[in-house]
C-alpha cells in the first residue's frame, strides 16, 4: 500500500516566534495553498484568504516576496527544517462586496437631497421649492455613474485578488457616502444658483463620453484576464490605453470634470481634488508595477513602449502630457 509522505514546517511570526508549537504537517508534494488549509485545520479563524505566507527574508532583502498558492513547498523549502513567515491579515470580505457597499451609500443619499427637500429644513433652510433642469440631469448622471459602477462590480472586473480587509469596507464608505452627502446638500440647496445653458450640455457632454469611455477602458482591462481572474497583470492596448497607462483612471477624472462643469460647486470640486490625487497616486504606481512586466516578459514592443521619458512616467500613468510621450514610442517603433 502506498502512503502519503509528510514534512513539518515551522510557522514563524515576522518576529520570528513560532505561531503553532511543533509546526504544521502538510504532504511532502503539497503546495503552499495545502499549508494554508492545514494552518487553518490548526486554528479554524485563519482561513485561508486571511493567510500571507512568504519565506523568510535574506539578507539585504527589505520586503518579504509573497508566494503563488499553486507553487509546491518542496521546490521552495529545501533547508532540512523548513520554515514559513506567517502574517494574519485580519477579517476579510469579498471584492465584490467591498465595491457593493461603497457605491451603495451614494444611490441612496444623493436621492434623499433630491427628492425629500425637506431635509433642507433640518438644518435650518426653507425647503426647495422650484428645481432647475441642472439638478434634474445631475440627478440621473449621479446614478447612472454609480449603477454603472454596481454593474461593473458584478459583470466587468475580474479580480485578482479575493479579498480585502474588512476596515477598507469602513474606509472606503466613509470616503465615498459622505461626499455623496456633501455634493448632494449644495447640488440640491434651495439657494443653488445654476451656471448658463451652454456650459450646463457641455459639461453633461463631457460626463456623458467620460462615463462611456471609462465602461469601455474597464471592458478592455476585462479582457485581459480569464474568467478566474488567474492570469496575471498585462498591458492593457487599444483605445486610449495606447496614450495612457490607466485610461480607466483618465476616463472617471473626465467624468467628474463634466459633473462639475455642470453644476458647479465647491463640495464637487473638492471630491475631484480629491479623487484625482488618489487615481494619480495608484495609477503611478500601477505605471511602476507594468514596466516591471515588461522587463520580465522582455517582449520587444512592451518595454520600447515603456522606455522613453521616464521623467514623464508620472504623467503618463494618469494621461496628461501623454499624447507626447506616447507618440515618441510610435515613431521610434515605426
Ligand atoms: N472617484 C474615485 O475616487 C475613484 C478612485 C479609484 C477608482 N475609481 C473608479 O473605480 C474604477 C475601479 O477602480 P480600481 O482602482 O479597482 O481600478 P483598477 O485597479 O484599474 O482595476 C479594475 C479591474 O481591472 C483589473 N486590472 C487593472 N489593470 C490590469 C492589468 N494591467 N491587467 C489585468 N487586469 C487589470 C483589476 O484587477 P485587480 O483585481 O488585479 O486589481 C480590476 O479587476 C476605476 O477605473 C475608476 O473608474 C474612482
């Protein structure tokens, strides 16, 4: 009879103290996805979307290299007392969820301002008593934004990771439902005073091809991945993202720039200050984390069109001075 071989590896904390006395015993042709479910056999709240597991750091290196669950334990622990630095990530909840719930807040409490003027009253205004066309159309530019977001969320994106942590959820509504609310109070404000016709079609013209243009940038990045989100990160190519590395982020800033071109207020500027800064910072580091690839796959067109201008990565990554840039590359390849 055949039996099933097995090695023990020691779980260490980042300090260095063992997490399980004795270790963990898992099959010795087990893979690092096989150490998660024996930890979380060992202590049943470290499931495995919870786990980080990476091998201990060597000299010189600062940050520990995370592991691919599929990849066998024996390929990577050859010492005789194998060992693993184990970090428990807290709680976690699904992508979908954290993305539900943060878009959720703004399709409820943008509504309220509009439709319930009442509110106004609470904080010691007379009710609206006349609305503008503006706040009608910003009104339905709001929630399609934010449906389009929900329906993104279920039918579009394809994550890579499973899970966030549970305090993003907390994070990230706070970010996204209180500038619902602040937007909505002026946008809606009995003494809203609304800008001329012609600026209020431009900017819903402009929110209009940005809302459209940002579905169609996120239908791209879909196809880059399998259904099961596995494959890793690539370039994304075509439409703007032959300018821009994340068009998708270039796209939304278009979206709330026409928003605000056409209603005007302090509270909506301040929310794509703010945005923009966020979408700036990740898409830059996004930008950093591609040309990695590039140098990785060494695949001719991917790092030529990585290569120029690195004082302009930073604005490439978010698509301002990138005409320019991206042009460069185009010429120097034909
Ligand atoms: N208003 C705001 O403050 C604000 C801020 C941020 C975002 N947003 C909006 O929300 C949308 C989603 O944001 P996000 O930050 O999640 O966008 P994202 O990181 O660009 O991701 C969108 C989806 O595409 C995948 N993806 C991105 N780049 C990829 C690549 N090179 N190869 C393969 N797959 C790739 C992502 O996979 P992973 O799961 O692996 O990441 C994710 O599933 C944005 O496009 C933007 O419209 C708004």
């Amino acid at each position: 009879m055949r039996t099933e071989r097995s090695m023990r590896v020691q779980v260490v904390g980042r300090n260095g103290r063992d997490i399980f006395k004795g270790g963990v015993e898992v099959p010795e042709d087990g893979t690092f996805a096989d150490l998660k479910k024996a930890i979380q056999r060992r202590n049943s709240k470290y499931y495995p979307d919870r786990q980080r597991i990476s091998l201990p750091l060597q000299p010189g290196q600062l940050r520990p290299t995370p592991i691919d669950g599929s990849k066998k334990l024996k390929d990577c622990l050859t010492s005789d007392r194998p060992q693993v630095v184990f970090k428990d990530l807290g709680p976690q909840v699904s992508y979908r969820s954290l993305f539900f719930f943060e878009y959720l807040g703004p399709l409820i409490i943008y509504p309220i301002f509009y439709h319930y003027p009442q509110v106004y009253t609470h904080f010691g205004l007379p009710e609206r008593t006349f609305t503008y066309p503006v706040q009608t159309y910003a009104l339905y530019a709001w929630c399609f934004h934010y449906l389009k977001r929900e329906f993104e969320t279920f039918f579009v994106h394809r994550f890579s990771h499973a899970t966030s942590p549970l305090a993003n959820v907390y994070r990230n509504c706070v970010y996204y439902w209180a500038f619902a609310g602040f937007i909505a109070y002026f946008v809606n404000h009995p003494y809203y005073k609304p800008v001329g016709e012609t600026q209020m079609y431009v900017g819903f013209a402009i929110s209009i091809v940005g809302q459209l243009s940002n579905f169609y940038c996120h239908v791209i990045l879909k196809n880059l991945r399998t259904a099961d989100g596995k494959s890793s990160y690539q370039i994304p190519d075509g439409f703007l993202f032959n300018y821009v590395t994340c068009a998708n982020y270039t796209t939304e800033i278009m979206q709330w720039v026409g928003f605000n071109v056409a209603t005007q207020t302090i509270a909506g500027y301040l929310f794509l200050t703010a945005a923009t800064y966020i979408m700036t910072v990740w898409a830059v580091q996004k930008h950093r984390r591609l040309k990695k690839v590039c140098t990785h796959t060494s695949a001719h067109h991917q790092s030529v069109k990585f290569s120029p201008s690195n004082c302009k990565s930073y604005l490439t990554a978010v698509g301002v001075v990138v005409l320019l840039d991206y042009s460069q590359c185009y010429i120097y390849l034909s």
